[in-house]
C-alpha cells in the first residue's frame, strides 16, 4: 500500500505491506534507529513515538495507520545542534544508563510536559508509567522531567532536581 | 514479533465498513490495535482482513443526547477517562479507563474496543454493566441494541457477531457510581485482579436502585444481583455494605490464576465492593 | 568543568549526548548491505524425543535461503562453555529436547517477516517425555534430565569447596554441639528465592559477516563478553582469534543475561559462512524466556543457633539451586559465588551445602548479584527472625555478631581474606540518618491505631572486582572461549600525535558510564582535558584479551590497569617534557592540558608538543624509543569486598495485603568513588532489582515446563509509579587491592535489598503471628500468610 507520512518535518511516500509495523517503518524504512523495540506486546514503550501531538506505541501502530500523520521520533527532538530541555535534563540529571529506553522515556515526557508544564512528582511518574526502565529505578528520570519542566518554564532547573546524585 | 500478512482495508464511511465486513471471511475490526495488533503480531489470531474504523467519521465523539450519553467506537481511553460527560454522568466508566494499563494505551485503545473483545483482564466491562449501557451493533444487516447484560457470553467473548461494529454506546444519566480495583503490582494500576463497578441512586436517604458488577473476579465480568438485593431500599449503612458485599460472588465460578487464589479473589471480590460503596455512598 | 582533579567528582556522561539523540548503535541499528534475516523454531515440549523435522515446505515459502537443523551443525560440536560441569546445549536440538523454548531449527529469510512465515511451515514431530521441574523433585533424582545421568551436578561445601587450595575442618560438629547447649535458641526457614528474568530493556542481538575471501568473521553482538565470544566462534570454527572480530557496540542493559556464549551467536556466523550474506537474529521478548539465561531459582533452609543475649554460634544453609537443562557459562558458579559470602559480615561459623540440580527449564546462570542476593538473603532473613524470636532490636543482633575493624583482613567462614570493612561504623550512620528510634516509634504508633507499618533492615556484605585470577581456574577452563583462564584487566592509553588521548579497556558499558569513569582516571592523571579522551570498548580486535563487565569488576580491575598505564604514559611523558624544558623528569607536573615545571608554570608544553616530540624519535632524549602509550594487564591480588546498610518503611493493607514502599534508605560502602553521580545511579537500579525480586517478579513454570510468564504482561517488572525515591548515603572504606581504593558498585543494590523489604512486610504484619513470606510478596501471599497465621 502506498503510505505518506511526515515525520519529524520531511515528508515520505513509500510502498509497504499493511502487516509492517510503525517502528520497523521508521526503523528500516527510513532509517531512523533511535526508536527501539524492547517487548513485543506494547509493555516497555521504547519504541515511544508521537504521532499528530499524542505520545504512542509504534510497535503496536500498523503503518498504514500513520498514513497522513505528522510523527515524531527522537531524532527530531531537538532543534537543530540546541538540546530539547528534556534531552538536556537526562544528561544533567543522570537519567539514562543504558540509554535502551531512553529515547521513548524522552517522547513521553516531553509530550507530558507539553499537556503539563508543571507536574507533580506523581504526575511525572503517571506520565512514563507505560515507558519501562530497567537500570535507573526511575529516580534519576524522575529527577530529569522536573528539571526539564523548570527549564521550560523558565526557572532555575538545578533547583528542581537539587536532590541529584545525593 | 511480525505479524502474518493480511489485507487492510481502511473505509471513510459505516456502509463501506460493514460491506467489507460482510463481504469476507475471518475478519477483524481494527480500532485502537491495542489488543488486536500485539495478537497478530504473537500469530495468536491471524485475520485475513482488517478492517480498520478510525478513518470513518463522526465515531470519536462523546455526546451528550438528553436522558444518556453516547460514546462512538473511536473514543479512546484517554478521552473517555478526562471527558467531563463521562466523569459526570459516568463516572466508574471514566476511572475504569484511568486505570486502563498506561497512558500510552489510553493513548490509542478504545472503550468500545475493550468491550467488544470482553478480556478477562479488561477494566471496561464491569463499569458498563454497573452502568447499564446498551451496545449499539451495526452490520449490513442492519443495527441492534444490545444491553450490557446480555452482552459479555464469556472470555473473549461477545455477542457480537462477525459481521457487526459496535458503533456505540449509551449510557442513561442519573446515579453515582464509582470504580475500584486491585491491580497486578498493587495499587490501582495495571489488569485488575479483582474490581468492582458500582452504580447506585439514592434518594430520600435510602438506595433506590443499584448494580453491582465485578470483572477480573470470573471468565466473564457479572451483575452482583445479590448484592444490589442487599443494598436496595437499605440505608446505604455499613451494614447494608457489608451485607451487599457479602453476595459479591454468590453463585459465581471464581477464577485461580497467578495473581489470586480463589478463596483470595472471592474475598477481594467482597472488599472491592465494599470500597466502591463506601464511596459512592459516603 | 576543570581539566584536573575529577576523580571523585560529579562529571555529566560523556556517553549522553549521542543517547539522548537517539545516536546510539545497538546491534539492531547497525546495518550490512545485504544481510539476511534468521528465526528459531522452538520447542513447545520441555521433554520429548523429537522423530522427524519436514523442513520442505518452509525452504519452499518466499524470501527463504536456508533451514537449518541438527543435521548442518552437529559438526560444529555444542555450545562452548567454560564449565565442565553438567551437559553443554547442543547448538540446535539434537534428537531431544530438554525445555520449552528449546531451538529446533533455524530459519533464514530476506527478512524477518518473511522468516517468520517460514518458520510457521516447520513441521516437528514430538515424542513427549517425563518432565521435572520441581526443584524437590529434581533433587529425588526419579525423573531424570540427562539419560541416566544424575539430576544433580555437585554439591557446594563451605569447607573443602577448594580442594587442596583450602582445608577447613567441618564446622558442623561444632554447630551442632551448640545447638544442644541448653542456654541456645535454634531457629529455622524453609524459604524460596525465586526464579527471575534479567530483562534487559534490549533484547540480545546479533549480526555476522563471514568474508570467505579473508576466512574472517565479523558478529556484533549484544553481550557484556565479547572477547570469550570471538574466543568461542574461534574455537568454534577452527580459525585463529586474529580472523574474528566481535563488537559489543552500545549495550542496552545487560544485568548477566548477555555474559554467556550463546548457541545463536555461532549460528549466524554459520548460516553467513554458508550463505555468504550477512545474516541477523534478534531476540523477541517472548523468546527471551527460552533463548536467555535466567536468574536465582534456590529452595534452600537457613538455620541458626545462638544465646538469648544475640550472640550467634552456628549459621546453617543447604539449599538446592536450579541450573536448568544445560550448563552455560557460568551454571554452576553461581552458587559457588553465594558461598563466597558465606558468613556474611559476622563472625561465627558456617555450614553451607548447595546442591546445583537440573531440571527442564531453561538455563539459570549469573543475573544481578549473581548467587550474592541469594545468600545475602538467606542470612539476613534468617538473622532478623533470629532476632524476632529472642526479642532484640534486629540492629543490635547484628552488631553483636560483626567483624570488627581491627579483626581485619579477616578470614571467612570459607577461608577467603577480606581485606577492609568497618560494618557497625556504616549500620550506625544509616540509623542516626533515618532516625531509627523514631521510625520505630511511628511504627508502633500506627500500629496501636490499626495500621501495618513495618520496617526493615538488612546488612551485607559482598564480594566482586574479581579476581584474582586463581578463582577463575576453579574447576572451570576458558580454554573452550579460546582464553587463558584469567581474571585479568586489561588498559591501553595512547597519546596521540595531536594530543589527545585515546583509551582502549577489556570491558564495556551495558550503562554503566565506562567512558566517563575512565576518561576520570586519565584526565585525573594526565591532565588532559575529558572531552579530549575517548574510551574504547567492546571490540575484540583492540586488545589481545578483555575478561568482560560482570561480577562488578570493571573499576576494581580494568580500572587499575588503565590507571598504571596511565601513570606510564605520565612517567615517559615527563621525560620528553623535561627534555623539552630542559628540566628533571621528576619536576614535571601535568595540568590544564600541559605540563610544566614545577614551581614555574609559564615554563609549560602543550600535551600536543610532548606528543609531536614522541612521535619524532628523533627529537627524544637518547634511550627513549618513539611513541606515547601504554598497554597494562592488571591481575588483582584479591577480589573487593563492599558492604552496606539498608532499610524500608512499608505500609501494608491489612484486607488485600497490598504492600506499599514508602521510604527506603541505603547507606554502602563501595570504597573510593571516581563519579558520585554514576555509583547512586548504580545502587538505584541496583536496588530497584532487590526490591523488583521482593515485591514484583517471578519467573513461572507449570508442571509441564511452560513458563507461564514469558510476556511483560505477566512478568510484571516495576513501572515507574511502582517505585519511591532512593534515599542513600555512604560510608568509605577504600580497599588496598588496588591502588585506587575501589571496590565495585554494579550489583552491591540488588545485594542488599530484596531482604530489606521482605523483613519490613514480615515486620508489619508479625504481630499477627507471620514469620516468613516468599517473594514475591504479591497481595495473594501477604493476606494468604495472614489468614494462615490467624487459623
């Protein structure tokens, strides 16, 4: 079937079958690896993407679905050379070991702090709930959305997450 | 994880739906693809078409019509779980898809999806039985009204038939009810091991009417109606709760599985329905 | 950020920026013209006969090039491993097989869809067999895995489990003298530690490229080991370990599930070398429960005798552990690894007998911890409900029993030397931080009002940077991965001509910051600026031998090693600088990217003229030869041994028995630290795991050897509103193993804290008359122990 799907600002017209999934589209079709598979059953959601402004699983969104949706991937993140504030509070913040999960962690949270500038710890936490990270305990990603927001929102971001890495 | 080819059709109108629905063996409806995609993709059903609705307008709409509300296929869970319509006329239906895995799957799965596949493990049908929700079904047959009772046979298991959509479903107002889980890590996320519905109208200080539904507690969500026995023109006392809750599993086959032994589950049963009430009652 | 004096300071990740773009290469993101896609065909019997494969139908369907089984690899002989212990997995089954999930046949198409579909048309028929999985049962040897052979493997004594290295008489006669004093108390539990499964977020991957014009292979594969896997497709193929070349690129998460050869890791190269393509297999999560190693699995007894006043004489433990079918790498050294930390942090005898049985399931081997959890458990259970039952605080019990500082080094209970710990210095600093005496007035205060708080401790001690070298020719040969049997480090640090540096390192990464932490070592000793150092790692063909990242060895070993050759490069660097200045050698300093002499820093040289010089002989002082690097093998005298304090406040719902975690507090003892902020991520994770194994995970199987929970929707790992914030805290104790201090911090969490929890829920509900639970503590065991309890 034919699809057109723009992703991360460029749009793309290619012939695929209705069974390829999403995330192999954006994976092997265009080449865009920083999204990953971890599971196979929509649990571990790093294969995160955001599609017309809402955060989902690619691995469980057929392709032809996209067809004629915006979607964005890690790579698209950030503007330009300049970090998206979330990219910059993982760094800052110890968030991400391995770094498996980390680019569907990052699609959830900034989409969270998009609907939400200013989130609770527990909101944080709901907002990345179907994102699973194996190395971190969550702590330290905890700590990376609260920067982030602060950053956003114009504050001093090492005073939100003053509790790193004690 | 790659799923077996099939052929995907994707029509803009109901009538193109139930024609290819009609028109072809071994079929699916595609919604939200929570369930379904995750189960082509392990090869445990494998359609030689997919039909998919979400491109059919006019299905993602709650509304409010008069007496009840409507909420259309495409609605997904994270509308249905923050949708003030739902939240106020609705309630156990609004947390039951709050509750709903995470907010990536609100993201996409659909309350009517949820239904139609009736999961064991589904928070969806419980609320739409407390709720008494009638099941709209279309097919090139024409439509029909399903009441929730009626509608959830068994595991994975509805009443629909091959060829028709659940297009929608109603909701009458009026009541109050709530929803109450225990999920598989505890708390109130992840599948229920145990949840209970509850729908209840109160007035001049006693319980008019009620229903009681539990769901993670058999192969098929049920009406406690021993429980809303107990509960109706009681005064809603903790006696009147404890009683009501004391039927939660009378003349039910109660499951065993990982997460609960049957004694434990029939016991939560019990619990669930004595906090939903507390609630809707306090 | 300065140039000098990083060592233990808090230094972003240099290995971020690419990660957070979405820049890492993990195998499946690296691409080869032309490659193929393969897919096993699994068992779904976990004992049968197989009698025929019709293979002809899936060599017909679209895209395929080839299926394989049995037949085409036997020649290749079984999987390599180093134990010589148990039976070695056939590359694919071989006429049998012994679990679920066992590959059969493998198919390799265009791609993985493709071979999907083929794989769907592999017809096996099956002759089903007895199965065992019960670990009792196993251990009655009446149903058999192996033919005729016995179920169980060997039997691990804490006396004389080093044959002619180290005696010790039977401390039993001494233990059981004890018991019938009539002023003792013994108490016992028969308790599970359960099966887990590592879940790694990435599952295993690999890629080959077999150059038949070369004879050469190369596989990129995601593995915490790549140099015994280059080793073992060596051995495997009969080349020499200079025509392979594997990659470990970026690693997501590894926990030991990826320190093992693996039966597909020869087969790709196989099927490469046959096809002439490169071909690609990548785990799917479901199969991750038959294709990778598992963790834990022990029903074992914990005993202890001791007087009212706390003074334990005797600590007893037999438990029989589950190896699964076949013998992988490290099988049966798992437990042997738990019998390392025998005595724990105390000082009184020790009995230990693990049996290593087989079962048909899959293979247990090394997952976090790595028999250390299991032990530290046990003890730590066994102390706390020691302490229950003679009625004392479970903190003082465990004082009264330490090593103390000035025992030290001190001989364990199995004849190891502990070189350092002060254990009463760091449990005291986590109980004035918390504020012990006023957790356990709230405690009590809820409870008078109903509710079930309980709190939790547990201490530890474990054992890891390991070596030394000695250990690993215990019973064990890595002749099969193509390596001397070694525990070396390996470290290479190589000015360039430009001066910069490059760093080369016998471990990798799997998120442990790698690049960072030993960019730390060389900028700390050459004061070259860290963004100028690059760390390379996980690639076989850059040093003759690299032990691999488990055993939370890589600071303690690798570590040491790139510090020597740090200081060499330093040493040869301050000849050429002070031929250059014309100053002694021994005024030399280094700093900002420079060095000068002492005492006057204008009379400075960039590191880019001493590193020009270097690569001119002919500008160097005579004697001095070209070049400015440094290849160190580091062989450590004796493993680390860190230690640690934790505690838990639960909440647990006395109608559901629902546990919830309100606080945890950790106070570890890991020696020096190089990156603050890269150890408390490290203990995070770590504990996450401890407390995962408590509260969450468990690996099922049914009588007839399904595993029940092979998808995440019933594996059910902690989700990020599983989990509080961490509260740590640490003391240091440096090591003198090595000359850094350090000890090793990977899996020092997951050591300490499963126990934690567990004794913190048997606290809150004790009062009703429960004395144990088995993990995980799912609401089903929590209200089950109660009901029990009330009847």
């Amino acid at each position: 079937m034919e699809v057109s799907i723009t992703v991360n600002g460029a749009k793309h017209s290619s012939e695929v079958e209705p069974r390829l999934l999403l995330v192999h589209y954006l994976r092997e079709v265009l080449g865009l690896t920083g999204t990953h598979v971890g599971c196979d059953t929509g649990y571990c959601g790093a294969c995160t993407v955001i599609v017309d402004g809402i955060p989902i699983k690619s691995c469980s969104m057929l392709t032809v679905q996209a067809d004629g949706c915006e979607v964005r991937t890690v790579e698209g993140v950030a503007n330009g050379p300049e970090l998206h504030p979330v990219q910059e509070g993982f760094w800052e913040c110890h968030g991400l070991q391995c770094g498996f999960c980390t680019p569907g962690m990052i699609m959830s949270s900034v989409a969270l702090l998009e609907r939400n500038a200013n989130p609770s710890e527990t909101e944080i936490r709901q907002g990345i709930e179907g994102n699973l990270c194996r190395c971190t305990g969550y702590h330290n990603i905890v700590k990376s959305v609260q920067y982030a927001g602060a950053k956003m929102r114009g504050e001093d971001p090492k005073g939100a997450s003053s509790e790193v890495a004690s | 994880m790659y799923p077996p080819n099939f052929d995907y059709v994707a029509p803009t109108s109901l009538d193109e739906a139930l024609a290819a629905l009609a028109g072809a063996e071994n079929t699916k409806v595609l919604s939200g693809g929570m369930s379904l995609i995750p189960l082509m993709k392990m090869r445990f059903v494998r359609p030689t078409t997919v039909v998919d609705i979400s491109r059919i307008p006019g299905l993602d709409d709650v509304t409010d019509d008069g007496d009840h509300i409507t909420i259309g296929a495409m609605v997904r869970h994270a509308t249905t779980a923050s949708h003030p319509l739902v939240q106020e006329h609705a309630s156990a239906l609004a947390e039951a898809a709050n509750g709903t895995a995470d907010l990536l799957v609100r993201n996409r799965g659909t309350t009517c999806g949820s239904l139609a596949l009736n999961a064991v493990a589904a928070d969806q049908p419980g609320a739409a039985l407390a709720l008494n929700a009638t099941m709209h079904a279309a097919s090139v047959r024409g439509t029909r009204e399903i009441a929730a009772a009626d509608f959830f046979l068994d595991a994975m298991t509805s009443a629909l038939a091959p060829d028709e959509i659940l297009t929608k479903i109603t909701i009458p107002k009026g009541g109050v009810s709530t929803y109450r889980k225990l999920g598989r890590r505890g708390g109130s996320s992840d599948y229920p091991i145990a949840a209970a519905a509850v729908w209840v109208d109160v007035s001049d200080g006693s319980v008019s009417d009620a229903r009681i539904a539990l769901n993670g507690v058999s192969s098929t969500p049920y009406l406690a109606v021993g429980s809303a026995e107990a509960l109706v023109g009681s005064d809603g006392s903790a006696d009147a709760i404890a009683s009501a809750a004391s039927h939660a599993t009378d003349g039910v086959n109660v499951l065993e599985d990982l997460y609960a032994t049957v004694a434990f589950r029939t016991h939560l049963a019990g619990v669930y329905v004595r906090r939903a009430l507390e609630d809707v009652l306090a | 950020m300065t140039s000098t004096s990083v060592m233990g300071g808090i230094v972003r990740r240099k290995e971020d920026p690419s990660l957070i773009q979405g820049k890492g290469a993990y195998v499946d993101d690296v691409k080869r013209t032309g490659e193929l896609a393969a897919v096993f065909v699994r068992s779904p019997f976990a004992a049968a006969t197989i009698t025929s494969i019709d293979i002809e139908a899936a060599k017909a369907a679209p895209g395929v090039h080839a299926v394989y089984t049995a037949d085409d690899v036997r020649h290749l002989g079984p999987n390599p491993a180093q134990v010589a212990v148990g039976t070695l997995r056939p590359l694919l089954a071989d006429g049998a097989v012994k679990h679920v999930g066992e590959a059969v046949a493998m198919v390799v198409a265009e791609n993985r869809y493709l071979a999907q579909d083929a794989a769907d048309l592999v017809f096996v028929d099956y002759e089903p067999g007895e199965v065992v999985v019960d670990l009792k049962d196993a251990f009655a040897d009446k149903v058999k895995v192996h033919g005729d052979a016995s179920n169980i493997l060997l039997t691990w004594h804490g006396h004389g489990w080093w044959e002619g290295v180290i005696d010790l008489p039977d401390p039993s006669p001494g233990i059981q003298e004890a018991k019938e004093r009539d002023d003792t108390v013994t108490v016992s539990l028969e308790m599970v530690n359960q099966r887990l499964l590592p879940t790694a977020i990435e599952p295993r991957a690999v890629l080959a490229d077999w150059n038949s014009g070369y004879g050469s292979v190369e596989l990129w594969s995601s593995s915490q080991i790549p140099h015994a896997v280059a080793g073992a497709v060596g051995v495997t193929f009969g080349i020499p370990s200079n025509k392979v070349r594997v990659v470990a690129p970026e690693v997501g998460g590894g926990f030991g599930v990826k320190l093992n050869v693996y039966p597909d890791e020869i087969l790709v190269c196989f099927a490469s070398k046959e096809l002439g393509r490169p071909v690609r297999w990548t785990e799917t999560r479901r199969e991750a429960g038959f294709a990778s190693t598992q963790g834990r699995g022990w029903v074992g007894t914990a005993t202890i005798t001791g007087t009212a006043d706390g003074k334990i004489l005797g600590y007893e433990l037999e438990a029989i552990c589950d190896m699964g079918a076949y013998s992988h790498n490290f099988t049966v050294a798992v437990p042997l690894l738990g019998l390392f930390i025998a005595g724990g942090q105390y000082n009184f005898p020790t009995s230990y007998a693990l049996h290593c049985v087989v079962t048909n399931t899959q293979t247990t081997d090394a997952y976090r911890g790595a028999g250390r959890p299991e032990a530290a458990y046990y003890l730590e259970r066994i102390v706390d409900h020691f302490a229950r039952e003679i009625g004392m605080d479970p903190a003082d019990v465990r004082k009264a029993n330490y090593w103390k500082p000035e025992d030290f080094p001190v001989q364990t209970a199995i004849g190891l030397t502990m070189d350092s710990g002060d254990y009463e210095k760091n449990l005291d600093a986590l109980l004035d931080r918390v504020g012990y005496e006023d957790l356990k007035a709230k405690r009590d205060a809820a409870r008078a009002e109903g509710r079930l708080l309980g709190l939790g401790l547990s201490t530890y001690v474990e054992v890891c940077g390991f070596g030394p070298s000695a250990l690993a020719g215990l019973g064990f040969s890595w002749g099969a991965y193509g390596l001397p049997t070694a525990f070396n480090g390996s470290g290479v640090v190589r000015v360039q001509p430009d001066g910069t540096c490059t760093v080369t390192i016998g471990t990798g990464p799997s998120g442990q910051g790698h690049e960072t932490t030993w960019a730390q070592i060389v900028s700390d000793g050459l004061g070259i600026a860290m963004d100028n150092i690059e760390v390379h790692h996980g690639d076989s063909v850059d040093l003759p031998m690299g032990i691999g990242t488990f055993g939370s060895r890589s600071i303690a070993v690798d570590g040491t090693a790139t510090f020597e050759a740090t200081a060499r490069v330093r040493k040869k660097a301050a000849i050429i600088a002070g031929h250059l200045l014309e100053a002694a050698p021994e005024d030399i300093q280094f700093a900002d990217g420079r060095a000068h002499v002492a005492g006057s820093p204008d009379r400075a040289v960039e590191w880019g003229q001493i590193a020009e010089s270097a690569y001119q002989p002919h500008t160097l002082p005579e004697g001095v030869e070209g070049g400015l690097e440094s290849s160190v093998v580091f062989s450590p005298p004796n493993a680390t041994w860190p230690f640690g304090s934790h505690m838990a406040l639960v909440e647990v719902d006395p109608e559901t028995g629902d546990v919830d975690l309100l606080e945890y507090w950790a106070t570890d003892d890991c020696g020096n630290v190089i990156n603050p902020m890269i150890v408390d991520g490290q203990l995070h994770g770590g504990i996450a795991q401890g407390i995962a194994q408590a509260l969450y995970e468990e690996a099922i199987y049914d009588d007839m050897g399904n595993l029940l929970t092979s998808s995440m929707a019933n594996y059910t790992l902690p989700v990020s509103t599983s989990l509080p914030l961490f509260s740590l805290d640490r003391t240091v104790t440096p090591t003198d193993v090595n000359p850094l201090g350090v000890k090793g911090v990977g899996e020092a969490g997951t050591i300490g804290s499963a126990q934690t929890i567990v004794n913190a829920v048997v606290d809150a509900v004790a009062h009703l008359g429960v004395r144990h639970i088995d993990m995980p503590l799912r609401p089903k065991r929590v209200w089950q122990a109660i009901q029990d309890a009330k009847e």
